[in-house]
C-alpha cells in the first residue's frame, strides 16, 4: 500500500472534498503536535492506500496564512511524520514563459531561491544536505504520464524562483529573475524543498501556471495581477492534480 503526503495551498483547498464528495472514499481529519504548532492533515483512505493532504496555508481561523508567516517546519515535520513513500508539492505560480500560459501545468526541476531566510530542523548540529537532484525522477515520469494522458503539452525541469510575498513582484523583478534563469515564479515551494531535503524523502513539484508574472502579459506589459483571479484559476487545476496523486498511488 501506498502513502503519498500532498502540499497545496491557492486554488486547492476544496482538494480532499473532491475525494470525498465525488470518489466516495473515506475522509478523516487528523493533528498533527509539533515544536512549531499544531498542523490539521486530511487522510484519504483509497482502497488501503492513503493520501495526507495538508493546506500550507492553514490558520486556527476562517482566514489563510499569508506565504511570509507559514511555519515550513511544522507543516514539513507533520506530513513526514506520516511516513509517505512521496512527497508531492502543489505550488500555484506566476510565469514568465509563453509556452507555459495560465491554465497548464509543468513540473519542476530546480529552484533559485535568493531570499537568505534559513530553514532547517538542526540550529544545533550543522546538516548539510544535498540537494544537487532535488526533485524524484520516477515521480516525475509518473506524473508527466498523467498529464499528458489529459492531453496536455508537460514542461518539466522548469526552474521556480522563490520569492517571500505577501507582494506579487514588479516587473523589473520578474526581468532580473529571467536573467538569472527562472522560468516561473512563487512564494512557497524554496522552504518546503529545504526541510524535505533533510529527511531523504523522494519530493515532486507541480507547478500550477495561475498568472502572467508581472511585466509578461502578451501584449500588455502593464496587466495588472488579481489574487482573485489566480485563485479562481489555481482551482480549475485540480482534476489534473488528482491524476497525477492517482499516478503516485498506483506506481510509487
């Protein structure tokens, strides 16, 4: 039986009441105590298998922590101690490439993250992870399979620049960001790769293209980015998300 550990936020906060509601599989709610605060994790059971969805963004309120003030390590800590085989990231993105518009999903490959903001679970004793292939190759496959069953054209190896928010960033930014060799953008995914790459555990990323970054509009350098509208844009993703966490349950 397969364990796979999902990470998503914009746009995929409906994501285990799809499970539940339209794939009748059984849905609990569990916490998850750790140094850091307590993190609520849904558990699908799929015929024996389990699915651990975790919305980054979850609060002990009706609202949703803003990218800056999520604690990475609580919500990194909590999902590996669930012991998945795969760990699978879901980060909703501004891009830079016309080949890769709003409304695709590519998998990613790298990341710059220039943000200088340290996340790790050992202040006391120095650990220095690898992280010369961060991301699992056979996850990978798995999902581009999956993706391009739906008929969708799958860019892997896309370069995510990390970037800390709550701001979208300005165009000079996304322009330097380009130079640097960054195909899309995002606020999540740098911390998230950090932790997961000091417990060992195989990680996948998908990036969901939800918006033009700033400045790259087709022929309108000036457009200007709606939250709202990228939300509304993340959430029209998730069938193809379910497909490709579907993959890693049957293949994994």
């Amino acid at each position: 039986m397969t364990r796979v550990a999902v990470i998503c936020g914009t746009g995929m906060s409906d994501l285990s009441k799809v499970y539940q509601n339209e794939y009748d599989f059984d849905l609990t709610k569990i916490k998850v105590d750790t140094e850091w605060g307590v993190v609520p994790i849904s558990v699908i059971d799929m015929n024996g298998n389990k699915i651990f969805i975790l919305d980054r963004h979850h609060s002990k309120s009706e609202k949703r922590t803003p990218p800056h003030m999520i604690e990475h390590r609580a919500n990194i800590y909590a999902v590996t101690s669930c012991k998945p085989e795969i760990i699978l990231s879901v980060n909703s993105v501004g891009t830079m490439r016309e080949d890769f518009p709003p409304g695709e999903i590519g998998i990613s490959g790298d990341i710059i993250d220039l943000t200088q903001i340290p996340w790790t679970f050992f202040d006391d004793d120095a650990n220095h992870s690898d992280r010369t292939l961060i991301f699992d190759e056979k996850a990978i496959s798995y999902c581009e399979k999956a993706l391009k069953k739906q008929g969708s054209t799958v860019i892997k190896e896309l370069t995510v620049a990390q970037c800390i928010g709550p701001q979208f960033e300005s165009p000079s930014e996304i322009d330097a960001l380009d130079i640097l060799g960054a195909d899309v953008v995002g606020m999540t995914l740098g911390p998230e790769q950090r932790l997961i790459s000091e417990f060992n555990i195989p990680h996948v990323a998908l990036a969901c293209s939800s918006n033009w970054a700033a400045g790259r509009t087709p022929g309108n350098r000036s457009a200007e980015i709606n939250h709202l509208e990228v939300d509304s844009m993340a959430s029209k993703l998730q069938r193809r998300v379910i497909d490709c966490i579907d993959s890693l349950i049957i293949n994994f």
